[in-house]
C-alpha cells in the first residue's frame, strides 16, 4: 500500500483534514500526532477499521483499543453514563493525557473493546489530533502507532519506520511533547485505579477527586490483567535491558566492570544528562537532567529505538527517581526490561 505523507503546514489546511477525514469514514487508517504519543487511527464505530488496526500493529485482538473523541462533550454519546468522579476528572483533564475506563454503550462495537463491556475513552489536547477527529466526524480507535511489542513511537522517522506502507496516511506532528502514554485510570473499579501511569499523576487525580486512588498492580505474570495490555511485552528494544538500583556512585563502578569485562557485545549506557562522563560503555546516552523528568519522559521512547538502531546488545539503565510523571517513566522501563532489575543499594531501601 502507498501511504500518503503529510508535513505539519499540509495537515492543517481544510483541504488535506476533509480528504483524512474521509479516509478514516471509509474504513481507512491514519497515523497521527497526539500529545502523548503518535496513533494508529481507524473508525472506532467500524468493526472492519478496529480488525485492520489489530492487523497492521500486530496486536493480540484480546488488547482493546482507547477511542478519542474531539471535545469532552462527544464522550456521553459512547458510555452508558458518566460518574460524578468522571465529570470531575474530565473538567479537570479534558481534553489532555488522561483516559478514562467507563462501561460503554451499545453504540460501541465490541472489536474496539475487545469484547470488554468497558470502553478507555480520552480527549486528547493536540489541536490537529481534535481537527482531524473533528473533521472525521466519528470517534476515532487510536493505539499507540508501534509495532505491538516495540517502543511507542514518538518521532516521525518511527512511524514511518513502522507503519509506511501498511496505513493510507502519517501525519508528521514532530516530537510528541510528553512521549509517555496517557494515564489510564479505570472508574468501573469500586476504587479509581490506576492501570497506566501517566503525565496526569496519581497525586493529581487525588486532588481533583479528593480520595484515594489505588494503583493497579503491574507486571505480576499470573493473574488476570484488568487492563490487558499489561500482560504483554512491552516497549522492548533488541538489546537486552537492565535497570539497577543505587547511588550513581556505585551503578556507574558496577556498569564499567561489565562493560571492561565483557568484550563480546555491544553496550550502552541511558543515564541523566550529568552523569553521563561516569560511563565508559561505547554508546551513552544522557536524556534530561535527573531533576527534569518532563525531559527524561520525552526523550525515552526515542532513546530505547536508538539503541536497535545503534544495533546494541546490552542496554545498561540507572534508576529514575519515582515521583510523579517518574511513575510512569519508570513503569515503561520496567517493562522495556522485562523487570531485569540489578540492586546495588547498600542500605537495601528498594525492593527490586
Ligand atoms: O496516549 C495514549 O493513550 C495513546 C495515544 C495514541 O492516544 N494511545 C495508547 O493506546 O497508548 P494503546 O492501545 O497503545 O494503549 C491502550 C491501553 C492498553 O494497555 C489497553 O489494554 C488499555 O489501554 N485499555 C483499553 N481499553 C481498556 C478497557 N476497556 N479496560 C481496561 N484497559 C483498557
Ligand atoms: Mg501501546
């Protein structure tokens, strides 16, 4: 399939949003810039739309899909009804990073959800994303435009590394301004949980509900995923990936032995901006400042896909600190490792 290209200054003339908009009503897909991360968009009341999705991400069809809509008001229209907790939060967040679990209405064919009773539902807050959704003129099924299993795409260059030639259309939006995905927080629970930390943090969401917000349990291999994408790798580069635990001090003496020692493979190094003259592998990549995670959280994603493109073996990551947006930098790490964890804390304070 020729997929159509599309520069920022074309995306957004009337002309070129009309014909993506027709695109996308026909049953077509259209990769596009959000706030978050790029998206694989499709008809989300279009069954044949959700399968080719599935199809082009090579996604298990078990993993159902977010629906984006263009304003806060169109989500009514999808969900059997909205919570007080759900008005709060979408006047709070909406339109932003933040999406919401709701039991979903019979508008919503059951290949966008996965069979679930529940649709994730958000509004995002990149005005071309709400342009192009508005100029569809129907709720639009979005994932995260990588190959499923592979870092989320949060550059042009990676969506066209993954999907030129496999959608009708890639929108080039540049770089994604947060690179992390939204927060997913589901509201069917009898406590808001969180299942995908995000840029709207957990501390946020406690605020604006002034009550607890739980967080669901990530990783654990044998229990049933609440949010099905959990159970799944994820973000993972070729290499393989460690996170290790520890004053700088001590990672950075424990990383060059390996690296000195171990001759055979390619290492590399994605560390805070200042502490990258501590390494000595060949490739070391400062991302942001330790004390700047909205940086660190940009960068990531992009980071992780220069490494297969480096063609590294042995992918050597620091710990960030966990506060806030940290919780979901540090979650998409841990995923990228597999959980590999490497603790050097001599007073034994993180449990890895
Ligand atoms: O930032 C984002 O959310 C991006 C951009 C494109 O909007 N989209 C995105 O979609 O990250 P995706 O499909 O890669 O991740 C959606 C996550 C998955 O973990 C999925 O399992 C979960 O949301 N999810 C979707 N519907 C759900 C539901 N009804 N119940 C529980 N989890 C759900
Ligand atoms: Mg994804």
């Amino acid at each position: 399939m020729k997929t159509w290209l599309i520069d920022s200054d074309t995306f957004m003339k009337e002309d070129t949003l009309r014909r993506l908009g027709a695109i996308l009503r026909n049953g077509g897909l259209v990769v596009f810039p959000t706030e978050t991360v790029y998206g694989i968009g499709g008809n989300a009341l279009d069954m044949t739309a959700a399968r080719r999705i599935y199809e082009v991400k090579g996604r298990p069809s078990d993993n159902p899909l977010i629906v984006h809509v263009a304003d806060p008001d169109d989500a009514i229209r999808y969900v059997r009804e909205l919570s007080e907790d759900a008005k709060l939060l979408m006047r709070a967040y909406w339109p932003g990073p933040l999406t919401l679990i709701l039991p979903k209405n019979d508008v919503v064919p059951l290949a966008t959800t996965a069979g679930l009773s529940t649709i994730a539902i958000r509004c995002p807050r990149h005005e071309g994303a709400r342009a192009l959704i508005r100029a569809a003129g129907i709720p639009i099924a979005a994932p995260s435009a990588n190959k499923s299993g592979r870092p989320s795409a949060t550059r042009f260059d990676h969506v066209k590394e993954d999907m030129e030639g496999f959608v009708d259309a890639i929108v080039d939006g540049g770089a994604s301004e947060i690179g992390l995905e939204s927060t997913v927080l589901d509201l069917t629970s009898p406590i808001p949980t969180v299942l995908r930390p995000g840029a709207v943090t957990k501390s946020m969401l406690e605020a604006t509900l002034h009550k607890a917000v739980a967080m669901g349990r990530l990783g654990s291999e044998n229990e049933a995923p609440k949010s099905p994408g959990m159970k799944y790798v994820h973000y993972a580069p070729m290499g393989e990936v460690t996170v290790y635990y520890g004053s700088i001090e001590a990672v950075a003496k424990h990383v060059n032995a390996i690296v000195e020692e171990d001759g055979s493979h390619r290492h590399a190094v994605i560390c805070a901006g200042e502490d990258v003259a501590r390494f000595r592998a060949e490739t070391v990549l400062g991302i942001g400042r330790i004390d700047d995670p909205d940086a660190i959280g940009k960068e990531l994603f992009s980071a992780l896909r220069d490494m297969d493109r480096l063609k590294i073996e042995r992918i050597h990551i620091p710990a960030f600190p966990e506060a806030e947006l940290g919780a979901a930098i540090m979650n998409r790490l841990l995923k990228a490792a597999g959980y590999r964890t490497v603790n050097l804390d001599e007073k034994n304070t993180k449990k890895t």
